[in-house]
C-alpha cells in the first residue's frame, strides 16, 4: 500500500495558483517484503509530476526481472517530451499502461496514477487513471480489468463544483487535494496538525506559513508525522520510507 497526495492552491484566479504533490516510498510486494521505491517524478516539460499507487512494477515472463513502475516511468517521461499537454502525456500513459501490464494483474489490485502541471496558458490541471469504479467506505469498489480513460478531476470536475465558470480569469479561490492509497489517516492527521500550527503561529517566536516553500515544508512535516504513526501504531508498516514532496509553481 502507499500515499500520495496532490494539493492544488488557488488563490484569486488560476493565475495566482502552485501545486504540491508528495509520496512515500515503501512497496509491499506480493510476498510480503518491502521495498524503498520512488513513485512521485518530476515532469520538468509540464512543469508538473506523476505519481502511482496500488500495482508498482510491470511483470515479466519466463526469468526475466519485472520492471518497476519506478525504472520505467523516468523513461516514459523522457520518451513523452514532445507532448503539447497534460491531457497528452495521460493518454500516451493511459494507452501504454494497459498496454503492459496483464488484465489478470490489472483487476487484482486498485491502482493508479496521478498527472498533474500547468497548461499551455500556465494554469494548473490535474488527471487520473484508475482500475476501479468507486471508492466507499475506504474500499475501492468494481475493480476493472483495465485502467479507465483518463479524467480531468480538476477544470472539469472539481472546480465547477465551486462555482468556477470555465474562465480562467475568474477569481476563484480553491483548495483542492486529491489523494489515493490508504487515505484513512490523511485526513484526520493532516487536519490535527493543521490546528497545532494554528494554535503555535499565534505566538510571536513561531514562524508562520508565508510562501509556496513554506507550505511544501509543512506539508512534509505533516506527511513525516503520518509515516511516524503508521510505523509504531499499525499491525502492517504499510505507508514509510523516504518522503518525496515536489512544490510546483506557475512557469
């Protein structure tokens, strides 16, 4: 299992706007070793960055090695710099997915990917990939024998659900996360936290939260601290290992 999470901020219009996106490193393989590997890379010609959960390598047959999501994606994002789109990269990832991995994989596990950077007029979007239908209960529901066609969560989804009316002028203000993997905890820990900072930036020898780096800092911190309670509190160490956070601003 895993974490990731994107958090987009907007403040006064999608120009005024920058992302962060973060994932722990530990894998759980089938038989019940971890092991250290990145999900979260940079898409530098985006100005953006993917991210996976749930299946995490590519198998292959006979005795040859299967390929981790985390060997093959750096190279999936070098052979994709001739996209013009974030829409683009998530088809090619989208066509090339189903492509390799086996639908009897495929509909064992839920999993996906998220896409996330800045368009061509430099406001941020933001795609999904998944295998299942829903997500009730924390329990990914109609798991699919193959990924579903990617979705534009953010421009077409979550910001007409604020009252954004498709201009990109308009001066929406939104914070939005999207999250995958075992979410139970994210919720509840990042929001706690959130109120000890509150609490603490009252006071004058506190630093507060000013600037795009500041937040990705917290949102690390925030993100150790799960890891740290998921290490000591749970049955199965299966969120851990090195964090990667990425804060992504306009170009």
């Amino acid at each position: 299992m895993t974490l990731i999470f994107n958090e987009i901020i907007i403040q006064n219009g999608l120009a005024n706007s920058f992302m962060i996106a973060a994932a722990d490193r530990r894998i759980t393989l089938p038989d019940g070793s971890h092991r250290n590997w990145r999900k979260l890379f940079n898409i530098p010609y985006l100005h953006g960055a993917v991210s996976y959960y749930g299946i995490a390598e590519i198998p292959k047959k006979g005795n040859r090695n299967n390929i981790p999501f985390s060997s093959w994606l750096p190279n999936f994002i070098r052979d994709n710099a001739g996209v013009e789109s974030i829409r683009s990269f998530s088809f090619n990832l989208f066509d090339e997915i189903n492509r390799l991995v086996p639908s009897s994989l495929i509909q064992r596990y839920a999993s996906g990917f998220h896409i996330c950077g800045y368009d061509n007029l430099r406001y941020p979007d933001f795609w999904s990939i998944k295998n299942y239908h829903k997500y009730e209960n924390f329990i990914h529901q109609d798991i699919e024998a193959t990924y579903k066609t990617p979705v534009n969560d953010l421009r077409t989804g979550d910001l007409h659900n604020i009252d954004w009316e498709g201009n990109s002028q308009s001066s929406v203000n939104a914070h939005v996360i999207y999250r995958n993997g075992d979410i139970r905890a994210h919720g509840i820990i990042f929001s706690e936290v959130g109120k000890i900072y509150n609490n603490l930036s009252n006071f004058t020898d506190f630093n507060k939260i000013k600037t795009p780096q500041d937040y990705k800092d917290f949102a690390k911190l925030k993100f150790e601290i799960l890891s740290y309670i998921y290490n000591k509190m749970t049955k199965k160490k299966i969120i851990g290992g090195t964090i990667d956070v990425l804060l992504l601003e306009r170009p």
